[in-house]
C-alpha cells in the first residue's frame, strides 16, 4: 500500500532545536501513514532550523538516504562517530560521570584501600577480565543500573544529533543537552518499563531475550525524534521494529559480537600497560579510569547503530527518504535545497 497524506492539522511539524513549540518548515510537512493504517506522524528532530541546509548535512553519514543492511548499520555507527566526535564524546562523558564513573571509580578506590586484606590478590590484566576482589556489591550494582541510564541517554542525545543531520542541521553540545533535558522524564519512565518487559523476556523465555531487546532497541532515538509521550514511545519502537523483527535481531546479535572484540581488545591493552606497575597502590583507581574509558567509547557506538536502525526503519517502511527529498525538491526560491 502506498504512503497516504492524511490531515496535516492531526499531527506535529518539524521542530527548530530548542523551542518552545514545533515549528512548520516553508514547504509543508507530508505526514505518512503505515501500511496498517496507523498514522506515523513525521520526525520531528529536537535539534536544527530547516533553514538553508548547511554543507554538514552533505557530509553526514545521512547525505543519502536509502535502506541499509544490517553490516552497513554497524559501519554506519563508527561514521556517526567520526562525523562530531568532539560533541558526542562530550556529551557521552557528562552522561557517565555521574551515572557510572563515580560509583566505578569509589568501589575501585574501595579495593585500593582493602588490597592488603584481599585474599586472593588478582592482577590488573584479571581484573579487568573479571569481577574485582573486595568490591563492593552494591556500588557494582549501582555502577550497572547507571550504565544502563548512560546508555538510553546518550542514545537519546545522538538520536537529537541524527535527527537534526536529517534537515541540514549541526547542533551544538549545549544544544544538544538542551534539549536532553527537555525529554529527559519521559526517557526515564519509557526505559524503566522497557527494561520491565526485557526482564519478563529473560525470565519467560531465556535466551529469548534478544528479541524484545531489538524491537525497542529505538526507544532513544524515537523520544528523540518525535514528540511522544512514555506509552506511545514504547509502543512506537516496538511497532517500527516488528516491521523488520530478524534483522533487528541480527543487529542486536552482531552489534553485540562487534562491541564484544571491541571491548576485549581495550581491555588487554589496558591490562597488558597497567600490569607493568601492578605493584603500585593507584594501579587499581587506574583500572577503574580504563573500564570508564571503555564505555565511554563503547556506548555511543551502540547508540549510534540504533539511531542508524531507527532512521533505516523509517525509509523502509514509511519513506522518510522520499518525504525528505520531496521537501528539498520542491523548496521555494527562499530556500536551496542542499
């Protein structure tokens, strides 16, 4: 069936980065409905005015827009990060400071202090292959539920960042922030019943995990784009993504293997340099300074792929691409189409 127009008046415009309402953009917006008759909405980037699209949006890894198999995704992600690694880097390490270095960095001060009593002494390379004798069992948790909040936040923050490349924009990191805050409530609540529903996956069918693990792998990036509330958000990704359930399973297995050698291989490397002074009393703050290094690498790769994914779903099965380039196409002599 092919994309229907229904009333414009029924559905949100384009927003400009930072304001207070959305904001239409000169030409109109064509609203797309999906083959099942439910009305999608257009993306709404919290990021950039379509004003004059700008030469970032030419050299974005969304220049073109058209379908991508699941291995362009992967590759996609480490052009994401290439593209403003300053601004992502920043804004994934304001994320994770508080939410997982702190408590990261105290317990390993913690098994700095008790390293005399430790009884089974491990070596930097061990620890950071495993768990790290004399922790402390709750900052670890602690540590774990603020990785996975760095992880849904910074995937929001690089879905505003994709989503803003869509209409020629390049927002700023204070921008960027901005605008974090802004569906900061919603992102809370929508992560905390997704991660309801992957618990009861894990428990209902085991290795079955993977599966509500990809059909909202997008939630970030669809609280970033479009202006949903916690419910809808949810059930927005979940939609989207069953549309393309195997290779969203696909991604989530491969990304997984993907970040797996990443990781071991910043690991030994960490290891391997921090085990020449593993005598040294600061080696263990250090090697808790090297597991925040890695995910500050690691988590913004994730986040870029389901960004990637989220926009590819929507080529595929509500011609974002066309709706784009149809608004470029047939801009007014104000504008030039980039």
């Amino acid at each position: 069936m092919q994309p229907t127009v229904p009333d414009p008046s029924t559905r949100g415009a384009w927003a400009t980065p930072g304001a207070a309402a959305p904001q239409p953009i000169p030409t109109g917006t064509v609203t797309v409905s999906s083959s099942d008759g439910t009305s999608t909405g257009a993306l709404t980037p919290a990021g950039v005015a379509a004003e004059p699209l700008p030469p970032s949006r030419a050299s974005s890894p969304l220049r073109r827009l058209r379908p991508r198999g699941v291995g362009e995704i992967l590759d996609g992600g480490f052009d994401v990060l290439r593209h403003r690694p300053g601004v992502i880097l920043a804004m994934t390490a304001i994320v994770i400071l508080p939410l997982y270095a702190l408590p990261t960095l105290v317990n390993y001060g913690r098994i700095s202090t008790l390293a005399e009593g430790v009884s089974d002494p491990q070596t930097p390379l061990g620890a950071l292959f495993g768990t790290a004798n004399g922790g402390s069992t709750s900052l670890t948790w602690l540590a774990f539920g603020g990785s996975l909040l760095a992880n849904a936040f910074v995937g929001l923050g690089v879905g505003v960042l994709v989503s803003s490349w869509l209409m020629g924009g390049d927002p700023s990191l204070p921008t960027v922030l901005k605008v974090m805050l802004r569906r900061a409530p919603v992102l809370l609540f929508a992560s905390f019943f997704a991660l309801l529903i992957k618990g009861s996956g894990l428990i209902l069918c085991g290795i079955g995990i993977v599966f509500p693990i990809a059909l909202l792998m997008v939630l970030s990036p669809v609280i970033a784009a479009e202006p949903v509330g916690i419910r809808r958000s949810i059930s927005r990704s979940w939609t989207l993504s069953s549309r393309r359930t195997m290779p969203m399973v696909w991604l989530v297995v491969l990304g997984g293997f993907v970040t797996l050698v990443v990781q071991l291989i910043l690991q030994l490397i960490g290891g391997l340099v921090l085990s020449i002074w593993q005598s040294a009393s600061w080696v263990w703050i250090a090697i808790g300074v090297v597991e925040v290094l890695i995910e500050v690498m690691l988590i913004p790769l994730r986040a870029s792929w389901a960004a990637l994914a989220y926009v590819d779903l929507r080529v595929r099965t509500e011609g974002l691409d066309i709706e784009l380039e149809s608004n470029e196409l047939f801009a007014p002599s104000g504008r030039s189409p980039s």
